[in-house]
C-alpha cells in the first residue's frame, strides 16, 4: 500500500501540473477590438486571433468587436476611454492608425495605450478592373502624368499605408503627390466594389486582401510594393518596371492604458504563444501575411520611430500640416 504522505505529495504534483500548464488558457476570455468595419485588414487580423488563440488553448474565449469610424481614431478613443485598467481587452492596429491619428488631430494617441507586438507585414499591390486599359504600372503612371485629377484611387482611410502609398506613388514618378484623387474606404468590401463596379481608376490595398480577385481574373494588378518578386506571385514589383515605390503594411496589437505589469505580462506571453503556435502559422500561410512577431521595448522603440516617419511623410505630401 502507498504511504498516506506518497499518496498526498502524488496529489499535489497532479494538482499543480494540472492548473499550471493550462491556467492561462482557463483564465484568459479576452475581448479584441478591430477598430474597423468588418471585411478590411484589421477585422481579419483580430478574427485570425480569435481562431488561433483559442485554437492553440492560449485562450478559452476570445470576442472580437467592430468600431469603424476615421481610420481607428474612434476606436481608439472608445478603447482608451472604455477599457482603461482592463487586462482582458486587445485592439488590433497598425500603419493606418499612426497616420489617422495625426491627420485626425486626435486627442487620443498611440501614447496613451500599452505596445504588446507587431505581429504580420504585408505587401501592398494597385489593381485595376479586369477590362482597365492601363496593362502596367509605367501606363497608370502615364495617365497620372497627363491628368492626375482623372485618376482616382480607392483605397483604406484617409491617411493609411494605401494613401500614403498613393501620394508616394505620384511623388515617385514626378506628378505632384498633394493633388492625388484619393478615395478613402471604411472596409475593403466597399472599396473592392468601387473597383469591380468601374467607379475608380485603381485599387491600393494588401495583396491578400485583393488575391482571389486577381487570381479569378477579375482584377488585374499592376505592382506589388516589395524589394523582390514574392516567390509564387506572378506579379511584377514597381521596382522592376521603373518605379522605386517600396512599402510594407504592418499590423500590431495593443492593450489598454493603465494595466498593471503583471497584466502586461500576461498578455504579452498569450500573444507570443499565439504567433508561435501551428494555428497561427497556418493563418499566415493561408492569408498571405509575413510573421512580422516584434514584441516588448523593441515593438515600443519601433512604434516611436514608424510614428515620426509616418507624419514626416504626411507633412512632404500635404497631408497634415508642418
């Protein structure tokens, strides 16, 4: 027979692995916000994580929310305002945020929530109608030459990675980037059915969000902002047809002002967990994202210096005032 006190320490080893390893994942209902409408690249993100989140046993719930409105500023202030102190609250953000707030004039900053990590990159790419005469990147910017004010741009909101890269695209081939016919979307459903529907020139946008479009034939894209050609994309870079516009999109994760840093920590291990599990990975695989997995004081340092980058450039093209 085995000894009362075996028995009792057996006990005890059971108990603590058992509430040890999957604490977190008993604990963790988390709320993620996408500060956008459904359909564009921070709604997927945040979906992404929901899946992979509780799919890795990260987190037993996960609820993703909606708030749309001027490229996160609205978001943002609600998450800020409304989530202050709460270690169970996400917001997915990114590139488009740092330049919304700025042009925005938004009370609320990137300063006043807490970096967790950046999590993917990806490529931009513009894309035309099936049936657009413009055949490549060198014909758009032709027409863009001739009469910028004729061509016009769908993109995300105003002041976004796809506007930015809109006014870099007419600066890069010489045309004046501040008279740019931009026209910003709330959520890539509306702004796909602007280019399908023939209502604008282009479409600027992550190349996931645009490839089955292009891969059925529907949409014809002129050039993807990468260094080098993306193994397995046949499409040509902008680089390689003249044009020197290179741009990655970056998504990140934030959590709320105010939490402690036992709070801090513990979200930061659940999103680090998140991106190195199998689910994750095969989301990235799936979607077309590069891991892009910056977490800590480098993601802070970093998310300073895109921030001053960002509104340099906004400023060079008019877009928010020196």
């Amino acid at each position: 027979m085995i000894p009362f006190h075996t028995r009792l320490l057996g006990a005890a080893v059971a108990l603590t692995l058992a509430t040890a390893v999957p604490a977190l994942a008993q604990q963790l209902e988390l709320k993620v916000m996408a500060p956008a409408a459904p359909g564009g690249g921070w709604d997927q993100t945040a979906r992404a994580m929901q899946q992979a989140l509780v799919a890795a046993g990260v987190a037993r719930s996960v609820q993703v929310t909606n708030v749309a409105g001027a490229g996160g500023s609205v978001g943002i202030a609600q998450f800020v305002n409304g989530a202050k102190g709460d270690g169970n609250q996400l917001m997915v953000n990114g590139f488009v945020m740092v330049g919304a707030l700025a042009m925005n004039k938004s009370p609320v900053t990137l300063d006043q929530v807490t970096p967790i990590a950046r999590l993917t990159e990806e490529i931009q790419v513009i894309v035309v109608p099936a049936n657009s005469p413009l055949k490549t990147a060198q014909d758009l910017a032709a027409a863009v030459k001739a009469d910028i004010a004729k061509v016009t741009f769908a993109g995300g909101s105003a002041g976004g990675v796809d506007h930015i890269m809109a006014a870099l695209f007419a600066g890069t081939i010489g045309a004046d980037a501040k008279k740019i016919n931009y026209i910003p979307f709330s959520g890539g459903g509306e702004s796909l059915a602007a280019i399908l529907g023939g209502k604008v020139t282009a479409g600027i946008s992550g190349l996931s969000e645009y490839d089955g479009q292009i891969k059925s034939g529907k949409l014809r894209a002129l050039g993807v902002t990468s260094e080098k050609r993306i193994p397995g994309v046949d499409i040509p870079t902008f680089k390689e047809q003249g044009i020197d516009l290179v741009l990655a999109n970056w998504r990140s994760v934030m959590a709320p002002p105010g939490i402690t840093p036992e709070q801090k920590k513990t979200l930061s291990d659940a999103v680090e967990k998140m991106v190195k599990s199998d689910a994750w990975k095969a989301i990235l695989k799936q979607k077309g994202w590069d891991d892009a997995w910056l977490g800590g004081d480098a993601f802070a340092d970093f998310l300073k210096k895109e921030t001053v980058r960002v509104t340099d450039v906004l400023k060079s093209v008019g877009l928010v005032k020196s």
